[in-house]
C-alpha cells in the first residue's frame, strides 16, 4: 500500500516526537528568561464557532480547580490562542517563554498561576511526571491527540480545539490524557464543517460520483491504453493496474478497458518478469495482473504468455531470512503486506488454493491491536498497522477463510481508528484523513458487515472529490492522483477487489408467487403528509429528534424513537429515518447533554428494560447491530434485566419474576421480547415471554396496561403483546393471539375508532390496525373502518388530532403511532434498510445537538460545568477532575427512576398523550 520512500517520510516524521513535543517551541536565542505578562482579553465564547477561531481549555483539577476555557478569533500560533484565550503564562528561565511551566487564569484562584513557585520554580525544564502537556483536536475529531508541534509551532485552523493537562504524559502522549473530550469544551454556533460540505462533485452529499472519477481516470491514460510518468514515455504499469481496477469497477465492460487490459497483457513480462522469464516474477505486479485478469474474465493462467499463478504458487519461500524472503510463507521477492495479501487474493480469485503458510504469513501481520504493518516483519521485530493495510489484509484473509477471530479483530482496530469525521488516517496517531486509507477500510467494513462505518467513510470520501472528478491523497488536498482515486472509486461503488468483475450477472427469474403483504384495506390518511408534519423542523428538532413536552431542551428520546418507527414504515423519508437513527446510535446529545442511553440506563443499576428494548427494535428494524446501539449491547442488556424474583419492597425494580427490571408497562414487557426474540435470544426470553403470557386476562383475552396488573383491559397493550406472542416461534401462543386479535375488534367504535384513556383514541385505532393486521384476511373490514377513522382525524397540515373529541389540533405523539399504525406493519417483522441513503446535514440556524461518543459528559455548548474566561457559562461551576458532579448526576437520576414508579398510576390518565411510550 505504501511506497518505500512514504514509509521513510512516516518513520521521519515519527521521529520528530519526543516526551517535550507537545510543551517545547521554537525558542527566541536572545531571551535568556521571562516572567508571566498580562494576557489579552479573550474574545467571547461565542464568538468561536466551527469556522471561526478556536478554543483552548486548561484543566486545573490538580490544584482543586476544574476546566476553564477560552476564545480567539484569529490565533496565530497555539501559544497566541492560550494567550489571547486570557490565560496569563510563564516559562522557565532557561527555555524561555516557550516552555509553558505555569498557567493562570482569572476564572480560578484570582488568576494565581500554576505550579506554584513552591511546587515548581521553572528554572529549568520541568520533570516528565509534572509538566502541562499540549493537547489538539480537529473539528469533527472526537478525541484529544498529543500535539506533535510545539505551541509556537502550531498553527490552530478554525474550528480547532487545544487543551492543557498538568501531571506526567509518556513518550507521544500515551497516557495523561485529558479527562475531558473535545466535544467537552467546543463553542457552539456557527456550521460544523463535517456537516456540510460547501464543494464537491454534482451529486447528492454522501455518494461519490463514481462516473465523474471514472472520466478523470481515463483522461489519465496516454494513448488510452497505458498511464505514465510526467515527462516519460515509459509505461507505469502499477498506475496501469489501478486504472484497470478503477473502470472495471465504474463501469464494467468497455472499450477503454479493453484497450488497457490489452496493454497490460502486452507488457506482462516487462512489468512482472523484468529478471526474465525463467525466473521467479515481481510477486506484486504479477498478482496485481492475475487480478486484472480475473476481474475482466480473462485467464491469469495464460495472460500475456504467463501462467501468473502457476508461478506465484511455485515461488513461495520455505525459509527465512534470505535473499527476497523475509521468513517462510513470504512470496519470494515481496517486502509489504499489502503485495503478499495481492498474491493470496489472485491465487483464490484464480480457484488456486494457497500454500498454508502464505496465508499464515499474512496472519503474522497482524498486530496486537489488530492492525496490520504494510511491512513484511519478521518474528519479534516491532508491529506498527495502518488502517490501509488492514482493510486488504482483512478482506484477504475473511475470503480465505478460518480466520474469523482475527479478521474479527482487525474490523474492531478499524472502528477503532476512523476518525469522527469519517476518515481514517494514513497511520496510527495521525489526525489527517488519508483517501486510500479511507477507501480501502471502507471496502473491507461494508464486505464484512459494518455498513454504518463504511457509509460514514464514504461520506467523508465525497467531500474530498475535487471538481475534475479525482481525488487527493489527503484531506483538503488539491491535486487528484490515480493512486488515490481509484480506491476511492471501488469504495464508491460498493465493491472491492475480492468481488470486482466486469461480468453481467445472470437474470434472476421472476417470484412465481406473488407478494404475500397486501396494502391494509380501504381509505386511510395521507402517509405522506404525516411524514411531513413529523419531519417538519419545528417538530423534529434538527431533524433528529422531538423534544419533551414542556421542555426547550430535553429529548423525548422514546418520542424519537416512535418516529423513527413510523419513518421506516412508511419508507417516503429515508433520509430522515437515517438521520434519526445516525444520531441516536452515535451517542447523539440533546440540549441538555442527553442520549439515548441516559433514558435507556443501559449498562446502570437502574437499567430499563422495555426503554432497552425499544431502542434494540429500532436497531434491528434498520438493519443496525443492537449489541452495538449508542456505544451499548442491548441484547446482553436485556438478558440481565429479567427478573428471577420479585423484589422486596421498597426496590420496585422487579415486579415479579420473568419481568423485565423497571418495565412499567405491557408496552415495555412487550418490547423487551420482541427485540428479544428478533435476535434469535428465544431461549433467554422464555421466563420474559412466559410473564407476558400469563397478565393476559383469560377470559376475555385482552391485557392490562400497567405492570403489576391493576385489572384494566387495554386496546392498545393488548395489541403489542399480540405483536410480541405472535413472533414467538411455534404455536405455543397462537391461541392467546387469535382470542387478543378477537377482544381488539370487539373494542371497535360504530365510527371506526377504538376507546383509550383520551376517548375515541387515534393511538388506539392505529395500534389496533397493526394489531388485528396479523390476520389481515379475517378482519379486514375492522381495518377499514380503522384507517377511515384515522384520516378523519387528520388535519391540512398533515398531523393528527389526539382523540375525535376534546381539543383540535395536531399532536406529534398521536401523528408518529397514526403514521407508522395506518400501515398494518407488526413491530415484530418491520424493516427498513438505510442502504443508499444519506443523513441531512446539520442546520446551521440555531443551537444544534452534536454526535459524541458515549460516556462523555456534556456537549458543544459547553454544558454545564465549564468555565469561560469572559464570564460563568450557563451552567456554573467547573468541570471538577474528581467526576463528583457526574455521581451526583447520576445519584438524581436513580432517584427519578425510582420515584418515578409511583407516578406512573397517575401518568396512566395521559395514556393518549403517552401512545405507550416508554
């Protein structure tokens, strides 16, 4: 992947770190000391935006303070940004002003510095165990990366964010990081650049255009056959390859191909066998021809007079160290990864099973984080892997297969390593995207199931399409290169080189059946405009979600969640169903720094069950990884939220054995099977399953609505749990179903309606479609009269009333069920793929939610907790290093949970207003 000289500029350029990088600047030969001076006045906070200026935080936890951060508008330097941020600073006498040894600010303490000059007299360089380290963050990056520059050195771009730690940091920055996130301390305001692109190719955002990159490609062939050098005449025939690679992939058969494939053939023993015939072949170049061949229905076994893997086959080496063998299993004359998994991958592609201990070799690559070194190392020296590398190893090594642990491992490195942005950086530690880096590890995430990771990567890719149609190396560059591009049109095609052919496939005969799902029966609203109305922006809240009711800033996270709901059913908003659920699965912040998860208390003493539940159906509608939702394994989470007792009063988190930990309702028992159940967990749900089956009233078939019963029968309780028995295999529950499905349309109004806690309920109704849709045939005359009812109580602006009587107007909640309701899907086979789809970038005209990874404690307005240095921000205090305001936090929270149960008999009355909400 990497050339012998691009390794050496990497190497270089690591060598440039050392323990002191990150404090140490370019020092002024005449200043022999200097002491602290007056800072600047910062700008104000919110004067910093995602394109204007930068933000610096300094953490003085280890003096009993906390994070202060400041503003400029136009730094110069990192140490200018500190400085005109209104930090005062000093350096020592022997380095100058440079090296930062105290730091102050008037937000703490009066503006005392620190160290004190009794813990620390800046004479001369602090020791490594008690220095500020130098911490920088790109927009969009959401981790902290040791400043490889000097503050004097560093040039902040806007948007930027730097911080400054006291205590020990290692060599590069390994440990001492901040305890805070760059998301922590951004400004708010202004338009996030990893949001909206502002050029690029003329096509959706999102998607590259594969023919505008193929139209680059062939103007870069001399002849139309062949790429060469600037200035030479001379074929380069590894660019050759890639530009074969490129149009077979945007286009398929063609002319233009034909004519390079031919000229690759033609110069098959220039490029692969330039030690002549009889000898063994450059391994690379002849597995890159094999894979020519292979791609476009050619012979790799008689391709320009060669049997290519005949001989890569016979030319493998059984030892090591040697001449052009590094170790046993290296193909003879190969020294990068990347060229031995090119020679595995043509053997396979040419139905030639690979020796052993190739495959092995590629296995050794493998490094302990579960990268892979393009370097061909031998045993014991040091691995160092790159996302680039890996993302060819792992698709070479899945295809060869009995590698699944550690192809598992190194598809982890790579969520690991793509940066928030989408892109994966050129190496480890590396905060710049890479295009091939970001192209490769796409190709390899979608061929191994991550196709969240792989979209975001592609995402990224179109925003560094230039206007020609190529792409640059590395991020914002503006030249195109054929190295660069071509995987990037692999990427932007949805194949790889494991799977690229220019071959048509076979017509699939036509279903000899017709579908099995029909349209629900009669009139029914305008689902149409029911989207509208529920994706509207003063609805949905920067179109990811609805916020509470009577709230300005807190998200009704279980609200959003039933949008999304109706969003995947209906399928006439795509977009916005993906931008919904983008933001919950990437621990996406409300207003008040909320997520998903601080509704769900996944993973917390006070774990909800049915909340769990909920948000693991909407994962698996979309086709997402419920063991991966929002940073948290749901599926695991629900297994350890059955109940196998109930427990003793006053804990009210079981209420009996079976039950799901504080599922109040026979919505959430519901869910929680349901999600169960979808994951092939039947087994774990069984004691679930049995508790749900056993509060149906067995005379008249209906359900309660609250857990533990209180003797109510409830249309629309009674129809989730007729959803939820019904995905349960075999016909253990079929007559339990068939008695629910024949009490709901008993319930039914002469107008159509069906009774809830409001009156002629519109959430009623529209459960009860999807309720008694599970025997569509049998009570299609009920569904009608349901669907009819719903569109009478649909207003001009496409929303609906709460209930037939009582006040007008749209209501959200009651639109998301009535929506989602109207169309008969069961929660329990509801699916919608996001494939092709692409999330709507973030408005720019008020204060936005951000994406941030789980786990961190406040969001992109600051939050609570920061300190500005023109004044206390909205929520006061400072951010303290102990973390004792998150257990506070935390402590209210349980203390709702649990006085929250009391509420809920009351919350019943509300149950129109709920729509089973959880």
């Amino acid at each position: 992947m990497r050339t012998a000289q691009q390794h050496d500029r990497r190497a270089a350029g690591r060598r440039l770190l050392s323990l002191f990088s990150a404090a140490a600047v370019t020092f002024a030969a005449s200043v022999a000391f200097v002491t602290g001076a007056a800072p600047a006045a910062a700008d104000p906070i919110e004067k910093c935006t995602s394109t204007v200026g930068a933000i610096v935080a300094v953490d003085f936890g280890p003096f009993g303070g906390g994070v202060v951060r400041g503003c400029d508008t136009t730094p110069t330097t990192g140490y200018e940004l500190l400085r005109d941020g209104g930090f005062t600073t000093e350096g020592t006498q022997h380095d100058g002003p440079g090296f930062i040894c105290r730091i102050g600010n008037s937000a703490f303490n009066a503006g005392k510095q620190y160290p004190t000059p009794a813990k620390e007299a800046c004479v001369l360089t602090p020791q490594a165990n008690a220095y500020w380290s130098y911490w920088i963050a790109s927009p969009g990056q959401a981790s902290w990366s040791y400043s490889p520059l000097g503050a004097m050195s560093r040039t902040p771009k806007a948007g930027d964010v730097d911080a400054w730690v006291f205590g020990a940091t290692s060599v590069g920055g390994a440990t001492g990081r901040p305890t805070f996130t760059p998301d922590d301390v951004r400004a708010k305001g202004g338009t996030d650049p990893t949001e909206t692109p502002t050029d690029g190719p003329g096509v959706p955002v999102g998607k590259i255009d594969v023919p505008a990159a193929a139209r680059w490609v062939t103007q870069q062939l001399h002849d139309g056959s062949h790429v060469v050098d600037e200035g030479s005449e001379t074929p380069n025939y590894f660019l050759t390859t890639e530009a074969a690679y490129a149009l077979a992939a945007a286009g398929g058969k063609s002319p233009t191909l034909d004519k390079v494939v031919a000229r690759l053939a033609a110069g098959t023993g220039e490029y692969a066998y330039a030690a002549g015939p009889k000898e063994a072949p450059d391994a690379n170049a002849a597995a890159r021809l094999a894979l020519v061949a292979a791609i476009t229905e050619g012979d790799p076994r008689d391709f320009g007079g060669h049997d290519l893997l005949g001989d890569l086959k016979k030319n493998v080496c059984p030892s090591g160290p040697a001449p052009g063998c590094t170790t046993k299993g290296d193909f003879a004359g190969v020294s990068y990864g990347d060229g031995q998994a090119l020679a595995v991958l043509a053997l396979l592609r040419g139905g030639v099973v690979p020796p052993a201990d190739t495959v092995t070799r590629l296995t050794q690559l493998v490094c302990e984080d579960g990268s892979v070194t393009s370097i061909l190392i031998g045993p014991g020296e040091n691995c160092d892997g790159d996302p680039m590398t890996t993302g060819l190893v792992a698709l070479v090594l899945d295809e060869a297969g009995g590698n699944d642990a550690t192809v598992a491992k190194s598809v982890a490195y790579l969520k690991k390593a793509q940066l928030r942005s989408g892109a994966f950086p050129a190496f480890n530690g590396s905060t710049v995207g890479s295009v091939p880096a970001t192209a490769y590890a796409a190709q390899a995430l979608r061929a191994l199931g991550q196709v969240r990771a792989a979209d975001t990567a592609v995402w990224w890719l179109s925003r560094e399409q230039l206007a020609d149609g190529g792409f640059g190396f590395d991020e914002g560059a503006e030249e195109a290169g054929l190295y660069a591009t071509a995987p990037a049109v692999l990427a932007g095609s949805g194949t790889d080189l494991v799977t690229l052919t220019t071959k048509v496939p076979e017509p699939t005969k036509p279903p000899t059946t017709p579908p099995t799902t029909t349209p629900p029966p009669g009139e029914g609203p305008d689902l149409k405009k029911g989207v509208a109305y529920i994706t509207s922006p003063a609805n949905l809240r920067q179109g990811r979600f609805y916020l509470a009711d009577g709230s300005t800033t807190r998200a009704d996270f279980g609200l959003t969640i039933d949008g999304a709901f109706a969003l995947a059913a209906t399928g006439h908003d795509n977009n916005a169903l993906r931008t919904v659920v983008d933001f919950l699965d990437r621990g996406g912040r409300d207003f008040e720094a909320r997520t998903v998860h601080d509704w769900t208390n996944a993973g917390s003493a006070h774990a909800m069950g049915g909340s769990m539940g909920k948000a693991a159906v909407l994962a698996q509608v979309v086709e997402r990884d419920p063991r991966d939702f929002g940073g948290k394994d749901l599926i695991a989470g629900l297994a350890d939220a059955v109940c196998t007792a109930k427990s003793p009063l006053p804990d009210r988190s079981c209420t009996d054995k079976g039950a799901y930990t504080y599922a109040m309702s026979v919505f959430g028992q519901s869910l929680g099977v349901i999600a169960q159940v979808r994951a092939g967990q039947t087994k774990a749900a069984e004691a679930p399953i049995g508790y749900l089956a056993g509060l149906q009233h067995p005379s008249s078939g209906a359900w309660p609505s609250l857990i533990p019963p209180t003797g109510d029968a409830d249309v629309d309780s009674t129809a989730m749990a007729a959803m939820a028995l019904d995905l349960v295999p075999g016909d253990a529950h079929a007559a339990a179903v068939d008695k629910a499905l024949a009490w709901i349309a008993s319930r039914q109004l002469k107008g159509g309606g069906f009774p809830g806690a409001s009156g002629t309920s519109v959430n009623s109704a529209a459960l009860a479609v999807q309720g008694l849709s599970l025997d569509a045939e049998k009570y299609g005359e009920q569904i009608a009269k349901a669907r009819k009812f719903l569109a009478s109580q649909q207003n001009a602006d496409g929303g609906f009333n709460v209930a037939e009587k009582g006040q007008r107007g749209s209501n959200v909640r009651a639109s998301t069920q009535a929506v989602g309701g109207a169309t008969g899907l069961s929660f329990g086979v509801l699916t919608r793929s996001l494939d092709g789809t692409t999330p709507n970038p973030l408005p720019s005209s008020s204060t936005a939610p951000v994406i941030i990874t789980p786990g961190d404690s406040t969001g992109s307005t600051g939050g609570p907790g920061i300190v500005n240095t023109d004044g206390p921000s909205g929520g006061g205090g400072s951010l303290a290093s102990t973390g004792g305001q998150a257990l506070g936090l935390a402590g209210a929270a349980a203390a709702l949970v649990l006085a929250g149960w009391g509420a809920v008999v009351a919350a019943r009355h509300r149950r129109t207003a709920m729509g089973g909400d959880l």
